[in-house]
C-alpha cells in the first residue's frame, strides 16, 4: 500500500499508512466523556460558531478540558465530523495528509478515487491538495474537520498546505484546531476579516457555579461561595478542579481538603510535572524553578535570578505553549498559581538552600527597578531585615505603615522581623510599628534608639546623604505622631519645624512619590495646635491636609484631618459644617474601601454632639457606637476630649447628669492642659447641676471663664441667671465676640438667655423677639436642644400665635400647642438621613431584608466578607442602628424597601 499513486489509480480505501503501517482506529475516534464530565452551554453556544467560519481555535493549556470540550459538541451534531487527533511521531506531509485523508473517510464522507494518496510519507503531491480542495469547495453542506492535539504537529509545511486546502475550499471546509499554541497560519487575515472562532483559557476556566456543579458530579457539594475559593487557586483550571474532586472523594472532610490540601502532595502535582515541566529542556526547568519565587517577573528580573540572558525566548515560548505561564503585558509574565507552588516545593527538593538566596537577588533588582512592595515581600523573605527595613526607609515610605491600603500588609510583614536586626532603619520601623498600634512606651524606646544611631554623619548600614536626609525626616514624622498622641503641642512644632529643613535635603521625586508622609505631618502638628486651642493655626494645616491629592494613600490623613476641622466649627457653633465636613471624612475612607476603624473617627464622634444637639438621641448613640470601633493608635488628646464631649451631652440629654459629670470628668492622658477640653468640661459640670436645681453651683464652676470660649461663656450667663443674677448674666453675653465668629450653636444659646433674663423682667415684647430671632437661626440647622434646655418659661412663648408656625413644623419633639398632650414617639416621622446610601449600600440592605447571612450576601454580591462588614457598618451608621432589624425596619420606614 506504500507504493500507491496519487492519481487515484487504487480505487478502494487503503488500510496503511506511506510507510506501510496500519491506521490506527483510535486516532479517528471521538474521546469518550467520563461520565462526571459536565457539558457547559456557554461554551456549547460559542463553538456552534464553528459551523459559520472557516476556521476554529480551541486554545488552552494542557488539561484545559478543550478536546472533551469539542468531542462533546462534535458527538451533538446532525453532521458528520471528521476527527483526526495527530502524533508527535507523525514527521512527514505524506503521513499527515494520509490520516487526514483517512479521517474524512472515516466519518463517512465519500471521497472520490481520483483524489488520490500520499506515496511518499515525507512529502505530498500539491496536486493532490488541489483535488481535495476542489471537491470541498462543491459540496453542499461544509466538512467540518478537527485536528486535536494540533501543538504536536511542528513542521511548518503542513501549516502552509492546510491553509491552502481552507483557503480554497471556500465554503465547503470547517477546520478546528484543538490545541496548546497557535498554529502557524496567518490567523491575523482570519481575524480581521471576522472568519476566526476562537476559544482561549480564559473562557474555558470554569466559573465557581460550573465548579459546584462539576463537584457534585463526582458526590461533592459545595456552595458556590466556597467553589469561589477553589477557581481562584485554580484559576478554575479543568483538570486541577477534576484531580482535586478525585483526591478529595477519598477524605473524610472533603470541603476542608479542597479549601486546604497541599498542591505539591496532590495527583495535581504529578500531572504538571509530567505534562508541563518534564517536556521542558533542562534551560527552561531550572528557570521555572527560580521564578516560582516570583508572583511575577519579565526576562531582565528572570535573567537576574539564573545568571543567564536567555530568559526572554524562553518566556515567550512557554506563553505560546501554555505552559501554565501567564502574560501580564508589557513583558510581564507570572505562573499559574497552582504551578508555582509545585515548583517551589520541587526548587526544595531539587536545590535545597537556594530559594533565600533567590529572594535576596530579587529583592536588590527589584530595588533598583523602583518596585518597593515587591521589594519589601523578597527582602522580608529572604530573612534579610536590614535591607527591607532600609529599603522602606530609604524609599520614604515610613508613613505607609500608618495609611493607605497596604497598611495592614506591611505591619503582618514586619511582624517577624526578630530582635537581632539592629540598625536606625530597623529601629524606626519597630517605632513605627508600635506608635501604629498605640504602643506610646514601646514606640518611644524604638524611636529614641533611631535617633542616636543617626546622631552622626553617615548610617551605619553605609546610607548615603540621601538615605540619612529620608532617615532623619522619617523620625521627625514619628515624633510627631508621638507629640500628637502625647498631648505635646510644643515638641509637635519642633518636630514639624525639623521636618520643614529635612524635606530640603530629600528629592523633590521622592517626596512627589510619597504625598502620604507630609499629609501625616501636617495632620499631626493640626492636631496637636487644635489641643493647643490654637484654633486658626490648626485650620490652616489641616486645610492644607484636606485638599490634597494623593488618592488612597492620603485618604486617612484626609479624613483625620476633615474631622479635626469638623470639631473645630463644632466648637465654634456651626453645627451645619461640622456635619458637612464630619461626613466628607467618612467618605474618604469609604470611597476606598478602608476599614472605618483605621481612623480615630472623630468624625463620628462630632456626628454624634451635633445629633444631640438636634435632639437626635438614637442616631448620636449610633454614632458613638461606631466611634467605639476606630483605631486604638489614634484616639489622641482631641478624640478623647471629643469623645467625652459628645457622651457627657448625650447622658445630660437623656436626662442622667451624674453620669453625664462623670463622662465629661473622665481623665484625658496629655502633657499640656488644652483650654477649650478643660472649659467645655466644666460647662458640661455646671450645666448638671442646673439640670439637678443648683444653679450657685453651676454659676461657681464657670466663673473664670476665659474670653475665647464663647460657648462657656454662654453657659456662664445661664448659670447667673439661674442664680439670680441677671445683671451678671448679661455682662457675659455683651462681651461674646462679633456674631461672624461664632455659629448658631452659640448665638441660639446666647439669645434665649436674653430672652428669658427680658421675660423675667416682664419685658414680654423682647422675649417674644429674641425667641423668634433664635428659631430663626435655629430652624436651618435643626437646633432643638436650647429650646429643650430652656425651661418652662419659653412654652407660654412658643404656644403663642406668632411663634407656634416657626416652631411647629421642625421643632420635635417639642412643647405640646395650648397645653395639649404630648405626641408619641410612633406619632412622630422618622428623622431623615444624614447621608444617601450609596447604591452597593441598597444592595447590601436589600439582601438584609431578605434574611441573607453575611457569607451569603458577600457570595451573591461576588465580594469579600469584609467588604460586606463595611458596607454594613456605614448602613448602620447612616440609618442610626446597631442592629440588621432595626436597619430593615428604619429602611422600611424611609421607603429605601
């Protein structure tokens, strides 16, 4: 049968192939489905396009689940197909083309004699492929044609000869390649002309619901959100889900080994190794087994790793035979996950030692290249802590343990650096370390150990100018933060003035690159000015603070110091732009999907006084309940009095001035003694004793009052008054500064002391003015407390008909009209939201209504648990609830459901 023409003179099939040996059956036969095979429609659907373009790609990595995929939707056609999977062995065009001839017939499709037979098993006759083409191009229906296991065929002449026989046969051909790399056809002319099929990795990795369901085939339930799990380490590879499904089929807790089992001890294992690595050169494994180091690398980082240059073909060529080698773009490449933590444990076992050294090499090139995350990650891995701790210091990068979304990254990383690395980079981070988890005693040790190594010239690690300039400005930061935390305005200035001259000595690049490190400065010394009561010099830091780019990495120092700046109006009365700029700093955080408790949440404690002061009790007990959450490394000086304030109003509110005392008296742990903390707890003290019928003992605790706290100034006036003293009271009120300074919060208060000193002087008319002047200041900014807090004097008033229309309306709850009976709390409207809940937020609630778990709405939702958590700490806060009933019953109420 060898010696047969190709004139077709052999009118029956031949039995062999050129060089004599007999077909084999198996190659011609459709691969047979195991009966866990799971049939996915969507990529059913996508491959019926098959039948409407000349040509078809089916193009993954070895066990992609690509030839089942194609034998599956073959075996479902009304059509006959040819399937014909090649041979490595298969060297020549002739014994190409006489399998391929044989497939056609094979499947039923009558070829006529004329056509012919490759003779020679190296070479076939152009004449022969023309026939072949010719006889396709008439036929009425197309032949479709699958080649699997394509990636085995390498000599470029046949690529050349099928694409003649597709290009000519027009209509009449329907090839499909089933292959690990592309084929070497002009597949760009296919493309652009919209006659290419294509089916990649991507789109065959299976989804969390087809993996689900792929387990259950094998007695394996899984939820979705636990499959979740499993496609991402497998990069829902077919035959790592299918291996990992037979493995576990075998444990006595199967969902625990598929989330925990050691890829390296798996069937998982041996199947990379025997069909990726092994068929690799000895070139190519060792360096597959260097990068397994790497989440990712390019050939310059690779070569580094090998001592080679070869690393760029090598790379190129393991991407196009998807070799389990990933293409980032821009030269960039990583492993597929499951791969690389084989290969690492084989890099043990074949080069044991090696791996520290590997990541030391990739540390210091990726060091030079300007990647510090990456740096950090191999410098901590290679277990060298001097170079990683200089590595952030030299870097600038000191302030990112405090902010940003790495934060918590790099403080897990720098947790296992022992005691034995010793130098002022160490030192600092180990200060930085411990300040960032409140640790003052600790982090002060650290920080002046920093400081007298650095007293001299140079580093002793061998810095240069530059490092030591990012050195010494990186323990100005720290020192700030710990004047901060200290109550210590004075050493804060220093400490900033310090870091003014430092920033001289330090590129302006490197300063452009790390906005974070100024952002905190600045928030720092405002803070400590605020505790100071140097009101307009902390303004003008914070401010600065406030308006700064940086994204992510300046969100916290944006939100810390939006909310300095809301205390600051607070303070001064203007309870609307504290609520303003007390919200803007909860969105920082939020636009970026931090933690609410990586700040001091001052804003929520300035949410929560001016929530009392609108008489809003369950939403300011909201709001402290939240603040309780924040970071414990930031409750400084100015939170804990802000704290106090806003808990000893809310105690005096609800009528318990004993604990309100006690609240506003609790002890604030600071160096200097900050006027307006030290003023406003004794206008919290002398209002409780008003409230319990004391009014000399009220009017006694504020008698020095300083001329600078306005507020306790109008404390003062109300506390005489009560004593009897209005002549006293009003002297008070006519030395407050100009109205512009000072907010309703203030004047509110200011004006219904006058108006009662007037109506106890029988002054009806002006008493009648200045209530009707202080609704009107008030009603804007929903200001009711004053009005509760008056006494019975100004009920009369207000049930009279020119006061009854301005208070009636907004003034809730309130006294009842002529006497009438109070309305109950059901009777009254729910308070409106302070702020819109975002559209992830609705989401989120609306699957709270409808009973869901929190692992449920975060699988639903395709997001994380603690992206979950969030969301619902900032539905609870913005609704004022604690609980997931009452945020559905308050959500109910305000029509969100």
């Amino acid at each position: 049968m060898a010696g047969l023409e190709e004139n077709g003179s052999e009118p029956t099939a031949p039995r062999a192939d050129p060089q004599g040996d007999p077909f084999l059956r198996t190659r011609f036969a459709l691969p047979t489905r195991p009966g866990t095979f799971l049939r996915r429609e969507r990529l059913v659907r996508h491959l019926d396009h098959a039948l409407r373009t000349p040509l078809t790609m089916v193009n993954g990595a070895a066990g992609a689940g690509k030839t089942l995929l194609v034998a599956d939707w073959a075996a479902g056609q009304d059509r006959s197909v040819a399937w014909l999977t090649t041979d490595a062995a298969d060297q020549g065009c002739g014994t190409f083309w006489a399998y391929l001839l044989q497939a056609l017939r094979a499947s039923d499709v009558p070829l006529p004699a004329e056509i012919g037979f490759p003779a020679d098993a190296n070479r076939v006759d152009h004449t022969l492929l023309a026939r072949l083409a010719a006889d396709l191009s008439v036929r009425d229906r197309p032949m479709v044609v699958v080649l699997d296991e394509y990636d085995r065929v390498t000599d470029p002449e046949i690529a050349d000869q099928l694409e003649f026989v597709l290009h000519h046969a027009g209509r009449g051909m329907r090839l499909i390649f089933v292959t690990r790399t592309e084929p070497l056809l002009p597949l760009h002319r296919y493309r652009a002309a919209g006659d290419m099929t294509e089916i990649r990795d991507a789109e065959l990795a299976f989804t969390p619901e087809e993996a689900a369901a792929l387990l259950e085939l094998h007695g394996l339930r899984l939820s979705v959100h636990a499959a979740r799990g499993l496609v991402e380490r497998t990069r829902g590879w077919a035959a790592g889900l299918r291996l990992c499904a037979l493995a576990a089929q075998e444990r006595p807790d199967p969902e625990t080994y598929l989330k925990e089992f050691e890829a390296d001890r798996s069937t998982v294992a041996d199947f990379l190794l025997a069909e990726v690595l092994k068929r690799q050169t000895p070139q190519t494994q060792d360096l597959l087994l260097r990068v397994s180091v790497l989440e990712r690398f390019c050939p310059e980082l690779a070569n580094a790793l090998t001592d080679r240059s070869d690393a760029e073909a090598i790379l190129a060529g393991l991407h196009r035979e998807n070799a389990f080698v990933e293409h980032l773009g821009h030269a960039w490449y990583r492993l597929h996950p499951l791969f690389g933590e084989i290969l690492r444990a084989h890099l043990r076992v074949r080069l044991p030692g090696l791996e520290p050294e590997l990541h030391r090499r990739a540390a210091e090139w990726l060091r030079r290249s300007g990647s510090l995350a990456e740096t950090l990650g191999h410098g901590a891995a290679a277990g060298d802590w001097e170079f990683t701790a200089g590595a952030l210091v030299d870097d600038l990068a000191i302030g990112q343990l405090f902010t940003g979304l790495r934060s918590d990254d790099l403080a897990e990383l720098f947790s296992r650096m022992g005691p034995e690395a010793t130098s002022p980079a160490t030192e600092l981070v180990r200060a930085a370390r411990d300040l960032s988890r409140g640790d003052l005693d600790r982090g002060l040790t650290h920080l002046r150990h920093a400081e007298q190594s650095l007293a001299g010239e140079r580093m002793p690690t061998g810095g240069d100018s530059a490092g030591l300039a990012a050195a010494r400005l990186s323990c100005a930061l720290l020192e700030a933060l710990a004047a901060r935390l200290t109550g210590s305005p004075g050493r804060a200035e220093a400490a900033a003035e310090a870091a003014g001259k430092l920033q001289e000595e330090v590129s302006p690049q490197l300063l452009d690159k790390h906005p974070e490190l100024t952002a905190l400065l600045l928030t720092h010394l405002g803070s400590a000015r605020l505790w100071a009561g140097r009101f307009e010099d902390a303004r003008a830091a914070l401010t600065t603070v406030a308006g700064c780019s940086g994204g992510a990495s300046t969100a916290l120092p944006r939100e810390e110091s939006l909310g300095h700046l809301a205390l600051i109006d607070y303070l001064n009365g203007w309870l609307g732009r504290a609520e303003r700029k007390a919200l803007a700093a909860l969105g920082e955080t939020e636009r970026f999907s931090l933690p609410q408790a990586s700040g001091s949440g001052i804003g929520l404690l300035v949410l929560a006084a001016v929530a009392v002061d609108r008489n809003e009790l369950g939403q300011a007990q909201a709001h402290l309940d939240a603040a309780a959450d924040t970071h414990r490394a930031m409750r400084d000086p100015v939170r804990e009095a802000g704290r106090a304030i806003a808990t000893a109003r809310l105690l005096l509110a609800r009528g318990n001035p004993r604990a309100a005392i006690e609240a506003a008296e609790a002890a604030v742990a600071a160096d200097v003694v900050s006027p307006w903390a030290e003023a406003h707890t004794a206008l919290l003290a002398s209002a409780a004793h008003l409230a319990e019928g004391r009014p000399e003992a009220a009017a006694e605790l504020l008698q020095a009052v300083p001329d600078d706290q306005p507020a306790c100034a109008v404390g003062a006036a109300r506390a005489q008054l009560a004593a009897g003293n209005p002549g006293a009271a009003i002297d008070l009120l006519d030395r407050l500064p100009l109205k512009g300074r000072i907010g309703p919060g203030v004047t509110v208060r200011a004006s219904l002391v006058r108006a009662q000193a007037a109506d106890a002087a029988g002054d009806s008319a002006t008493s009648r003015r200045l209530v009707a002047q202080a609704l009107q200041e008030a009603r804007p900014e929903r200001l009711r407390r004053p009005f509760l807090e008056a006494g019975p004097w100004i009920r009369p008033l207000l049930g009279t008909v020119p006061l009854r229309g301005p208070a009636a309306d907004w003034l809730a709850p309130g006294p009842p009209p002529h006497g009438g009976p109070r309305p109950r709390p059901a009777d009254q409207p729910p308070a409106p939201l302070v702020e819109e809940l975002s559209g992830r937020e609705r989401e989120v609630l609306q699957r709270l209504a409808e009973m869901m778990s929190t692992e449920e709405i975060a699988a639903d939702l395709y997001v994380s648990v603690n992206t979950v958590k969030t969301h619902l700490k900032s539905v609870y806060r913005k609704l004022a609830v604690n609980r997931r009933h009452d945020a559905v019953r308050r959500a109910r109420e305000l029509r969100l459901l």
